[in-house]
C-alpha cells in the first residue's frame, strides 16, 4: 500500500488496491488531469455544493496538520446522473461533515475528482446512477 | 468556455467506463424476460455492453481498426483525442472537448448519458440527454434527400422491418465531427445506418453500419447494446458552463 502523507488528515491508499477491492478496472485512462495512481482521503465540512453542469462540485474546509483550515474542491458526475442516484442540490449542506475520497488534479492538489464520499449521516453516498 | 469541458468529459468517460465494467453483460440480466411491444420503442435507454466489449466500446465501435482510405489514415493522424490519457486541456484537438461542437452522429452513442424515443404517426424523435441533440427520424415514407444540406446529426428516415425492429438511415453531415472519441474521420459522404432490435421489453440492440466512400475501404460494423430504464427521466446537460478552477486555486 502506497504512503501518499501530505498532512496527517490524509490517507493514502493505491487506487489500484481500492479498484481490485471493489471489483471495478481502469480499462482507460480518461482523466489525464488527475493523478489516478493516487487517492487521498480528506475530513472536513462542507463550504458549498455546487449543483451544475456540467459537473457537480463539493467544496469544504479540512484543518491541515498544524491545525490551520484549508480549502479544498472536489468534482463529482453530473447533476443528472446525481439525481438518478438520489441527490438533489440539498444534499450536502454547508457545514456537514463529509469524508471525501478521490485522485488529486495534478496541478492543484487540493482539487480532486471524488471516487468516494461518506455524508453527515456516516453513510457512503451513491455516486453514480444504475 | 468550451475547454473547460475536457476535464468534464473525460472524467464522466471513464466514471462510465469503470462502471460499466463492473456490471454483468445485459443478456445474463434477462431472466424471464417480458416481450418487446409491436414496433414501439418509446422510453428511456442507456447504453449497456456486455463486459467483454469494456476495452473498446466506450471510445470506440470495434476492437480492430476500421480499414480507411489514405485520406483518413492521414486525417487520424492529426486527431489528439483525451482517452488515452496522452492529450490533455492544453493539447487536444478534439472537437467536442475543445469547441463544445455537437458531438454528431454516431458519436454520440459514446456520451454516457441516456437517449429517449418519442414516436409521432409521421416521424420518430430521439432526444439524447448529452447536450440536448435531437434527430428526427421521418417515417413517412419520404426518400432520403439525393443532395442533404450538412447537419451535426444528419437527415434521418426509418422504416419498421418488422415488429421488433426500426431501420434508421442518415446521411448529410458536417465533417466538423468524429465518428468516435477516438478521432477517426468522415466526409460528407458517410451514410450510417442503425438497425434498433428490441429484444425484448428491456433490451434493445443497435447494428450499426457505417460507410463512406471517402474515409472507409469497407463498411465499419459493430452492435451496442441498450437497457430500457423506465424510472429514469432525461434531464438537462450542457457542454457549455463553469467548471472548477484548477490553476488559481491554492494560489
């Protein structure tokens, strides 16, 4: 398993190791923005969702390990497709707590493109239609 | 305005291509299947291939290459397209990623979003979700046009085989599209025809046949195949719209 240690709020796990666990493959490599060799997992509380095309966004604030607040931005499907799954633009409010995982932009490392994301209620939400 | 897709795009392309791949082949799924209606293929339907068509079908119709003309080898040449992860924002040429062009027929099979037909006595409309394209499919028993002018979607008229099968024919195109997410080309001249089988009430399989004199040695053929989702209702996506900042966050 890969360290990938920014700050203590992140975890590292191989996107490889996560996508054999969960039966799915990379057959392709679309997203040559993101680094999908790498997953990192963030806490924090959510600033805002952004419920648009063509992609929904999640920003929120998780503290770094010197205790300071940072800002971070996430990219889920599109609003559509959300909305197939059970989301509508209420679904995350600001101030919820959130586990976000996800392969960070490889030039902006705090913006990522979610794989995962457990909500307030502590379940992980659906983030693609049937 | 336009760039800011790229991102979009790719990441939904392959959101579906690992999804999809995690599913089971949709003939498996037909388990006590209820019989497709006669000639109505009204409803919702998303594209679902079977798993050993995940390597290629998202990007493209057929695991081999087509065999194309000189013209469009040297025209494939110059395609950059963003699924291999080789070309990104900065470096594709892909024209739907790029200039939010319509993304034409038949590329837009490649969209992962849902299609609906709605069926008129005169004509069959296909409303596909992907940035509101729309055919209109005459049925009346109008001729082709011997001189179409040049659509993004094309001209399209379709005749019922039989029962369970609608027969759409479409010439008239702009050559500004792809005929894949891969780049290879078309002219003007290529005429696509899709042969929609519904299998049964939920399954529906499309034969496409795509010539054109111009780009292709021989008839490029596959089959994808569609899963009927009557829950789902279309909604809106556009190509154009914000997008998350990359390089001045964090600064």
């Amino acid at each position: 398993m890969k360290r990938f240690s920014r700050t203590p709020a992140i975890l590292a796990i191989s996107a490889a190791a996560l996508f054999t666990a969960s039966g799915l493959a990379l057959a392709h490599h679309g997203a040559a923005a993101f680094d999908t060799d790498k997953m990192v997992t963030v806490k924090g509380a959510v600033t805002e969702l952004v419920y648009t095309n063509p992609h929904v966004q999640v920003h929120w604030e998780a503290k770094n390990e010197q205790g300071v607040s940072e800002k971070w931005q996430g990219e889920l499907t599109a609003p559509n497709k959300l909305t197939r799954a059970g989301w509508n633009k209420n679904t995350l409010k600001p101030g919820d707590q959130i586990t976000v995982s996800g392969n960070p932009n490889k030039n902006s490392p705090h913006t990522l493109w979610i794989r995962k994301l457990v909500g307030p209620e502590g379940n992980s939400l659906p983030l693609f239609e049937d | 305005m336009a760039r800011t897709l790229t991102l979009a795009t790719a990441v939904t392309w392959l959101v579906w291509a690992t999804s999809i791949s995690a599913q089971a082949p949709a003939s498996s799924a037909a388990s006590a299947a209820a019989a497709a209606p006669k000639r109505d293929l009204t409803g919702v339907w998303m594209i679902r291939n079977p798993a050993g068509m995940r390597g290629y079908a998202g990007a493209t119709f057929t695991k081999e290459e087509p065999e194309m003309t000189p013209w469009a080898i040297a025209k494939y040449k110059e395609a950059k397209n963003t699924n291999g992860g080789q070309y990104d924002l900065e470096t594709t040429n892909d024209p739907v990623v790029t200039k939010c062009y319509p993304p034409g027929t038949p590329r837009v099979y490649f969209h992962p979003y849902p299609f609906e037909f709605i069926q008129t006595p005169k004509y069959v409309l296909m409303l596909y979700e992907y940035d509101h394209a729309i055919r209109r499919i005459y049925t009346d028993g109008r001729p082709l046009p011997p001189d179409p002018d040049l659509t993004w979607m094309g001209t399209s008229v379709g005749r019922w085989e039989n029962d369970t099968t609608f027969v759409v024919d479409t010439v008239g195109f702009n050559e500004k599209t792809w005929i894949d997410r891969l780049g290879h080309p078309h002219s003007s001249e290529m005429h696509v025809t899709e042969r929609f089988r519904r299998t049964d009430r939920d399954h529906l399989q499309i034969d496409f046949i795509i010539t054109d004199p111009k780009a292709l040695v021989k008839p490029w053929t596959s089959t994808f195949y569609a899963e009927l989702r009557p829950q789902w209702e279309l909604g809106e996506i556009s190509c154009s719209g914000d997008y998350l900042e990359f390089k001045t966050f964090e600064k």
